[in-house]
C-alpha cells in the first residue's frame, strides 16, 4: 500500500511537471502610444484663433480631424514586414485657446502587447482605406469611429477622410464672416485622396518587453495647403487659393482634395 | 372616561390603517391589490418589444439595462401621456410633444405649468431613439433615461418633484400592476423615477419612422418615384454644385435621420460681429452653458428634417415660421460670429429652386407615423 501510494505520488508530480512544460510563454511585448500633434507653421494649432494665411490674409479655423488608418512598425527600411498597430482611428485636433492643455498634450492613441523588438519605421495612413471605405456609418455602432455620419459624403460613396473649416478675412475688413461667403470648407474623400507616409525615426523604435514607449507625430496643417499644381495656386505663393477654392466637394475639385490629403506625408514629422 | 378615549383613539387608528392604501386610488383594480404592497401575484411575463424600421435605417442601440419590452413602451406610453407627472395634474409630457406636430407643440417656445415660457421650441421626439451624441438643443444629456428625469423637475415646465410624483405612482389604480408587468418589481415601494424614466425612454424609442413618406416609398418600394420638382429639390439638398452648399453637409442622409448629430452655431442669432468676445453675446448659449466653453456659446442640436413640415416653427428658439424663412435663412448665410459653422454660406436661390427644395421637403412628410395609433395618448 505504501509503495502504490508513493507510486502515485510520483505520477501526479510528474505530469504536474509536464503540464507546466506544456503551457506556451506569451511572446515578449511592449505597448506603444502614438500622440498626434497640431501645429500651424511651427507653433502649436488652436481653432478659433487668427493665424496669418498669406500676409495680407488672415484665417481662423473652426475644424482639423483626420482618420489614420493602418499604422504599423516596420521593422526593415524596405518595409517588407510590418507589425501593425492600429487598423483605424480619428484624430481631432480641433482645441481652443480654452484647451491649451489638450492642444499641448496631443491626441493618443495607443497599442497593446506589440512584440518586442527593435523597429526600423513608422507606416501611418491618412484617410480610411479602400476596404473600410466600402462600408459606411451604418455598418457601425456608435461607439465605432467609423460609424460618424458627419464624416461620410453620400454623393462620394466615401468616408470624408479629413476636414479643415474655418473663415478666411478675403476682403481684408477685419471680420470672419462666413455670411459674406469668406467659409472655408475642405472636406476631402474618395478612395483615391488617401495617403500613406513611412516615417524613419534618427534612432530605431526599441519595443522593450512590459515596457511602454510614446512616439509623437507633429502635422503641420500649414504645409497642408501648399500647392504645387499652379492652376490651384493663383498668386504664385505656393499656398492654395482659398479666396478662389474655398471648398472641394465636387469633381472639379477632386485634384486639390488630393493634394491637400498628399501633403499630409509633407507636413508629419516623428518626433 | 379614559377607557372610552382609549377605545375611540384605536377605532380612529384602526380606520386609518384601513384607509391608507386607498389614498389616490378607489377604482377598478382588485382590492387585494390596492391594500397590499405585494405585486407577486400579478403575472410577470415579459415580451420583447419588436421595433419596425423602415428599410436602410440602421438598427437602434437599445441600453442592455432598459431592454423594450411591449409592457414596458406601454407604461411609458400612459406616464408620457399623464398629467400626474406635473405639481397641479395639468401637464403631461405630451402637452410640449404632441403627435399632431410630429412630437413637439407647434409653438415657438412651450410654455409650463405656471404660465410661463420657456425659451426654446420644443423638440421632435421623431426618432430620438437614435440621437446617441446628446439630447436636448444643448445636448446636456446623453440617454433618454437621463433625459425623461429632467422635465418634471425643471421650474419652468411640470415644476414638481419626483418623491411627489412616486409617492402618486404608487397610490394610482394603475401603474402598480403596470410596473409590475412592465419591470417586474415585487411590491408598490420599487416604484422609483428610475423605472418611470425607463418605461418613458421605452416609449420615446418606439417612435420611429413610419416608412410611409413619399420619400421612404420611392426608396425602399418599386414603382414609386419622385416627379421631377422633387428630384430637382432632392439634388439640390444632396449636390453641392453651382454654388448650393448642399444640406446634406449637416442633414446627412446617410443613415436617413437627417442630422449629423453635432451642435453647431447655424448664424440664428446676430451677436454683432465676429470679435470672440461677442460670443458673450448670445442671448440662450446652448451648448455653450453645457460645456463652459465659449467657443460653444450658441451652438445646439442639428435637428432631424423627416416630418419637417409638421413641426413649425422652426430653430432651437422658434423664431423662424415656415419653411421658407428657413430656406431663406440659410440661402442669405445668416449672422457670422466667431464660431458660426463655415457650412452655412450664402448662395443663390431661384424661386423654381426654392420651390423644388420645398417640394423635396414635403416628401419627408410621415402622416402614418403622427396617426399611428401606438404612439396616441391612451387617456382619451
């Protein structure tokens, strides 16, 4: 009897051994937050405050927001293998003076349990990509940052991929005044507009095991609106003409939604 | 002597007791019923409420806490329609949400129990089930549970308090046994405003879309179509060509509700000019007394256009009358302050335009739905 029960004794404790051999070790991983910052030439962005748009027009913004889309960790420059964070989200940098705080700090948007490692690049969309596009709010809950009917155009079949509104000083009077037609709305869409950017950061991205790392992304919404297509850029100063296109909803104004939304790589930079 | 006192004084208690049960009631219902507390013998057996939706309308969000039940859209149905809700037993919910103008009074600003005015225009209640980025012009709250607590209490509309209201809840001849079947409570005493915000939200929630507007039928029926002026009023709302900004900017259409959900100041309201400080100026700051924030200052709720034809006057303070006014407000491009929406501009307008616009409008009517005889009030 004495010999069964130290026999048995030995069992359990060898397949209790086996079964701690058995249990797979979660791979090493990290977490990362990327912040998305606004500036206007250089200084931190805030709607609702008058920035000189050329010298002799002033402009104040009401909107700037944007999805990003298929942001993913490169780990060779030739990008041949990503390790994707983030498949879709919207970023709105649209604060106040009232928000300095917020406008500051930045929006975040954050991944969990990425694979430890060392990483090359920074692959960031701008826009919803072409298989996202295909659907539409009603697809969606309403929690889903997809399933916002303020950013998705009918007549375009398509998500609105970013807006900037605001008011421009066209005449020169000192008033803001979208009932003098002087509103600017740039809503840009269709799947063609959207824009991917690959940033390589100075040093490698180090994705330590339980470790957290933040990645800042500044968007300079300035340089979003420089224009290299000279029929969009009247005055020759490189800037679109928003006396002139002050909108881009149609067709005809297809090339300076795309160029607007083509900027987006111009005017990010990693931190 | 004392004896005798003593004898009255317990006779007295005795008919007390007796009575208690009855105050506010005498009636109808099983006496077992009106003097005990004790609901458990009435049969609670809840039946899922089966929301109809027109074709392309997306499924409404119902909280996982306040599931529709067919019961529970009852009971919130008779507490919508109750004057008990207010201080005197005039006023009900319905007295500012009328199903005759499309769920809001066809007044500039409603007017309460004590004869006095509010300062906005009452809502429709058209679909409200789907408005999930905050209720109310301001949009001050984000549920309609949260959203049924507020006019009972509030001065200036049924101007009573909810322990007031309760305490009739449970001395009615009715609505023991209807929050018992509704919600399953086991005596008179959980009756609470908590569950009578639940049954009214219930109710709120089943008042969607007929289906029965020109405009659903030429979408979802074959062989009905829009003629020709519709049409043109149609491409007119949804293009934005030939300078028209296009209404759908802000009225999508995506999800056929006909809002974007957002508060936006829409240049109602001339603040004198588009200095920031002049946001100070607005006369109800809307999103603005909300959040604190200035730059809100008279912002409010985009509304729904289905039905817009029967719920005039128009805007959040009930100063445009007709639709015309209102298609001229937007085609002039209103006031400019600091933080009007840049979507509102003005652009040029033919009579045959505005004509078509019109017309479009009108498709939008829903008749079945005002009419609809779930949606009525169950006291008349």
């Amino acid at each position: 009897m004495r010999k069964f029960s130290f026999l048995l004794l030995f069992a359990t404790l060898f397949i209790a051994s086996s079964c701690d051999d058995d249990t797979p070790k979660p791979e090493p991983a990290g977490d990362i937050q990327i912040t998305f910052k606004g500036n206007y030439d250089g200084e931190t962005f805030y709607t609702q405050k008058a920035y000189d748009y050329t010298d002799d027009m002033p402009v104040r913004f009401s909107a700037f927001n944007f999805f990003v889309a298929n942001i993913s960790l490169l780990e060779q420059e030739d990008a041949t293998e990503e390790t994707e964070l983030i498949d879709i989200d919207f970023i709105d940098l649209g604060f106040d003076e009232t928000q300095t705080a917020e406008a500051e700090a930045g929006v975040t948007v954050s991944a969990m349990k990425v694979p430890a490692g060392t990483y090359r690049g920074l692959k960031v969309g701008f826009g919803v990509p072409a298989d996202l596009n295909r659907t539409n709010p009603v697809d969606y809950g309403s929690g889903d940052v997809l399933s916002k009917t303020s950013h998705y155009w009918s007549a375009w079949n398509s998500y609105i991929f970013s807006k900037i509104e605001g008011v421009a000083d066209v005449d020169g009077d000192g008033q803001f005044e979208t009932s003098e037609g002087e509103g600017l709305t740039l809503h840009m869409g269709t799947d063609a507009t959207y824009t991917e950017r690959i940033l390589f950061p100075s040093s490698p991205i180090v994705v330590d095991e339980d470790g957290s790392i933040n990645l800042t992304l500044n968007i300079d919404l300035k340089t979003l609106f420089y224009m290299p297509i000279n029929e969009y850029d009247v005055n020759n100063d490189e800037l679109l003409d928003i006396e002139t296109f002050n909108g881009t909803h149609t067709d005809s104004e297809l090339l300076i939604a795309k160029q607007l939304m083509r900027n987006f790589s111009e005017a990010t930079a990693l931190d | 002597m004392n004896k005798w006192i003593l004898s009255i004084l317990a006779l007295t208690m005795i008919f007390l007791a007796s009575c208690k049960d009855d105050d506010g009631g005498g009636g109808t219902i099983d006496d077992d019923m009106l003097s005990a507390d004790d609901l458990t013998d009435i049969t609670y057996d809840p039946q899922t409420y089966e929301l109809v939706v027109p074709c392309d309308f997306p499924e409404m969000e119902i909280p996982s806490d306040n599931p529709m039940t067919v019961d529970g859209v009852e009971l919130g149905r008779f507490l919508f329609y109750d004057p008990i809700l207010s201080a005197d037993s005039t006023m009900s919910c319905s007295s500012c949400h009328l199903p005759s103008g499309s769920f809001t009074d066809n007044e500039a600003v409603s007017i309460g129990i004590d004869g006095v005015a509010g300062t906005r225009s009452s809502m429709s209640l058209l679909n409200v089930g789907y408005f999930y980025t905050g209720l109310f012009w301001d949009g001050r709250v984000t549920t309609l549970e949260e959203q049924a607590l507020l006019p009972v209490e509030d001065e200036i509309e049924l101007h009573t308090t909810w322990p007031e209201v309760e305490v009739k809840l449970k001395r009615s001849e009715i609505y023991p046994t209807m929050f018992r079947k509704a919600f399953g409570i086991e005596s008179k005493e959980e009756i609470t405003k908590f569950l009578a915000a639940k049954a009214i939200a219930q109710f709120e929630r089943s008042l969607v879309s007929s289906g029965q507007s020109k405009f659903d039928q030429a979408r979802c029926e074959p062989g009905v179509f829009l003629d020709p002026l519709e049409l043109e009023g149609f491409e007119l709302f949804t293009f934005e060509e030939n300078e028209h900004p296009g209404c759908t900017h802000c009225h999508k259409t995506i999800a056929q509700l006909f809002t974007d959900n957002r508060f936006v100041n829409n240049g109602i309201t001339d603040v004198g000019g588009t200095a920031v400080e002049n946001l100070e100026n607005f006369p109800d700051k809307g999103l603005g007394a909300v959040t604190g924030n200035i730059f809100d200052n008279g912002k409010f709720r985009t509304p729904s256009l289905r039905n817009i034809a029967n719920s005039a006057p128009y805007m959040h303070d009930g100063s445009l009358n007709t639709l015309e006014e209102v298609i001229d407000h937007y085609s002039s491009g209103g006031f400019s302050a600091a933080n009007s929406d840049a979507n509102v501009m003005p652009f040029p307008l033919t009579d045959q335009e505005k004509a078509a616009l019109l017309a479009f409008l009108r498709t939008l009517d829903d008749d079945a739905f005002m009419n609809n005889p779930a949606h009525q009030n169950p006291f008349d």
